[in-house]
C-alpha cells in the first residue's frame, strides 16, 4: 500500500519552526541500505525508539518522509503530561487494578525526557509546573479524585488543589473555578526536543534520512523499506507514522485525525507576562474538545485549543483564537499574533494507544490522543524492548485489540466532525 504523503514537505510556519536550534538537512535515502532496525517515521515516537535502540547498540536506520518532527512533535503545545489515555479501559481488559498497572508509567515518559535533556544537554526550555483549570463543579471533583491518587502514591513533586481566588491569583483570569497545580508535569519547545534527541541518535550511530516517503514495505525474514529512489533491509521495522500516514490496511479505521491549532502572539513585556502567568506555568482545561496556553521562553503566549475544522488557514486560526484569548484576558484583546499553524493527532476509538505487530518483525506504535509528548517516550522504550524480544510492557497494550469502524479511513472527516460536535455538546453538559 502507498503512503500517502508522497510529496516531501518543508515544516509548517510554526513558532517552533522558527525558532529551531538546529536546522537538520539529513540526505534522502539512495540506494539499497542494511541495518538491524529500520524505523519509518522521525517524530517523537521514531527517534525516542532510535535512541533508545542506538543506546543499546543497535544499527539503526530511520527513514522521515519529511524532516524531522515534522509532525504533531514539533507542532505541538509543548505540554508535558502525565498519564495514559484509556488506562480504565486497558486494566479492564486484563482484570487488574489502574494503580497496579500504570504507578510507574504514567511518569516514565518524563524520567525518560528529563534524563535525555541533561544526558545530551538539549536546549528545549524544559520546565516544570502545570494546572489542570475547572470549568465546572465536576471537573474540580476529578482533581480531588487526582489528588488523592497522588498523594496515596507518595508523588514527589508539589501538587495542591487551587481555589477560584487562588487561580485567578496564579493565572490572572477569572474564567475558572480552581484548579489542580502540579509540578511534576512540565512544558518545553517540542521541536528542539526532538531535534535535539535526534542529534543525539546519530551522535551514537543511528543514520537517519529525510525527504525520503516510504512507498510500501516488504515483508519477510528481513522485511524491506522501499521508498522511491532506496531502501532499507533490516531485522525488524517500526513503524511510527502516527496520523500522517497509514502503510498498512491493518492501521486504517482505528483512530480518527483530530485537528488541534496553535496561534504564538508577539512577545509580551515583563509586566503583562508577570499578569497572567507569573509562575510560568503550562495551562489546560479538561474538556475534550479542549484549550490550553502557556508563555514561551520569550514571553509569547501560546494558545491552542482543538477545532471542529479541517485546514491550516493561518487567517482563519487567528480570527478564532484572538476570540478565545480576549474571552480569559482582555488586556491582549489587541495583541499581535505571528504565529499561527495547525497540527494532526491520533486519536483511537478507545482512547488506547496503539502498539501492536502487521508480522512478527514489524512493529507499530501510535494514537496517544494528545499526550505524546509523554507518552511517545515511554513508547520509544516499550518498543525497543520489543525489538529485542521483552514483550510484558508491549503486550499490556498490544493485548488490547483496537476498535476498528468500517469506512474511518474514507470517511475520517465528517466522522470527526460529527464526533467532535458530540464532545462539545458532552462537554458543555
């Protein structure tokens, strides 16, 4: 089967983008190449695998239609995020306790990237400090629920329940309720993480190549990566390709394509930085259909929310997310904006990331439904343990058969639309 990006493309006009460390030019893969590894796809979920593997000491080829983090790695909000989605419906499955089985790996994605940012001494403005904000009654009865999982589970970092004076102390506005602080969670520039971890991978041997679209694989003892003008023979594939591109029948239909876009406003003085958001703090709400903003190194506020919209007009974007500011902080009602992008995330049926095999030695891992940043790493890990054959952690979610709707693929669209409208309706309830 054809991947469907078959045209390579520059990264988007995004605030990341424009404000790389490095800009990476990986040649395009020519000719006939062998390795142990071959991973397609270098967003977070390829490279946290490469380097993992190349850790290890594996040879290890990746293969990016694009460059690197092109994707939703680089375009993302940049939140670091604890916890899994759909982790009732996978303890259900295998008949045990939620703590039991995900303590530990609701956090393991951040160990992973703290440890990485100081290993490899990675620039990504990693900080610590998040807040869950309230919209309504309920949403502050599941913090509570999460503090005291927290507090029952000894968590290391300062976390504590806000109240509405408190939060509008913390955030200058007064559209929530409370909110749930916590500072093991974190933000950061996601491209230069990724950008970052990738330099780190070659530094240890790992080859990577961009602008090279991978046209089909070849299966057998040693599977083949073809792409138009090359292509990598290898013990074992991984695919991580996440919502932008499906090479194989047996990932279509199981997760739809959720749009979520991301405006950067002009830098802000020190006064009004300090004004709504002193701590510098990551802040989300905890509706599906989601907002979440947070100040940059250099004072922008980022602001994204996920639309019921399919496209990336930047003109479009603006006008929506300019509304949706002046609502939470009038004082930016005339703000400039100088960036604006959109970006496309997994998000399976069951809200279950996606990990699994299309044959013995070809691995797949994607669908994270927002949380990738966190979760790709500890993905990345789960992966190479695959490769090389400790399966416990893989088969804790590869055990749990996806969901699958006829006609997804065809349909995505007006699938999404309609279930987005659904969630919007649900989340105003």
């Amino acid at each position: 089967m054809k991947n469907e990006m078959t045209k390579p493309q520059a990264h988007t006009g995004s605030y990341y983008a424009a404000t790389v460390n490095h800009v990476t030019d990986f040649a395009p893969l020519q000719g006939a190449k062998e390795t142990d590894v071959c991973v397609v796809g270098a967003g977070f979920t390829g490279i946290s695998t490469a380097l993992h593997l190349a850790e290890r000491g594996y040879k290890v080829h990746v293969v990016e239609a694009n460059k690197v983090g092109w994707g939703a790695s680089g375009r993302n909000g940049g939140q670091m995020i604890g916890g899994i989605a759909g982790e009732k419906n996978i303890a259900k499955h295998h008949g045990r306790d939620v703590e039991e089985l995900f303590g530990e790996l609701r956090w393991a994605g951040h160990k992973i990237i703290r440890e990485r940012v100081e290993k490899y001494s990675i620039q990504c403005d990693l900080k610590s400090g998040y807040l869950d904000v309230a919209i309504k009654p309920r949403h502050l009865r599941d913090f509570e629920a999460d503090y005291e999982r927290l507090e029952k589970a000894g968590f290391p970092h300062e976390f504590r329940i806000l109240s509405k004076e408190e939060t509008r102390e913390t955030i200058g506005t007064d559209a929530y309720i409370g909110a749930l602080l916590n500072r093991g969670n974190g933000h950061l520039h996601p491209l230069n993480l990724c950008i970052g971890e990738a330099l780190a991978a070659v530094s240890l041997g790992a080859t990577i190549y961009e602008q090279s679209p991978v046209i089909r694989i070849e299966k057998g003892t040693r599977p083949k990566v073809v792409t138009e003008h090359g292509s990598v023979t290898a013990d074992a594939v991984v695919l991580a390709g996440n919502a932008y591109h499906f090479l194989e029948n047996k990932l279509r239909g199981i997760m739809f394509p959720v749009n979520s876009f991301i405006i950067a406003t002009e830098p802000l003085s020190d006064d009004m930085a300090a004004t709504i958001n002193p701590q510098d703090l990551a802040v989300c709400d905890p509706n599906f259909v989601l907002q979440y903003f947070r100040l940059s190194a250099d004072k922008r506020l980022l602001f994204g929310a996920r639309l019921n919209y399919f496209g990336d007009d930047p003109g479009y974007i603006m006008k929506r997310h300019r509304r949706k500011i002046t609502k939470l902080y009038p004082q930016l009602a005339n703000v400039r904006i100088d960036y604006a992008w959109g970006g496309t995330i997994g998000v399976p049926i069951n809200r279950v990331p996606l990990l699994g095999r299309v044959a013995p030695n070809v691995f797949y891992s994607q669908g994270y439904s927002g949380h990738g940043v966190n979760v790709t790493h500890l993905a990345g890990r789960i992966m190479a343990d695959a490769v090389g054959g400790t399966l416990e952690q893989f088969d804790l979610f590869a055990d749990v058969k996806p969901l699958v709707v006829p006609g997804a693929h065809t349909f995505s669209r007006p699938m999404v639309a309609l279930g987005v409208l659904y969630y919007q309706i649900k989340d105003r309830l």
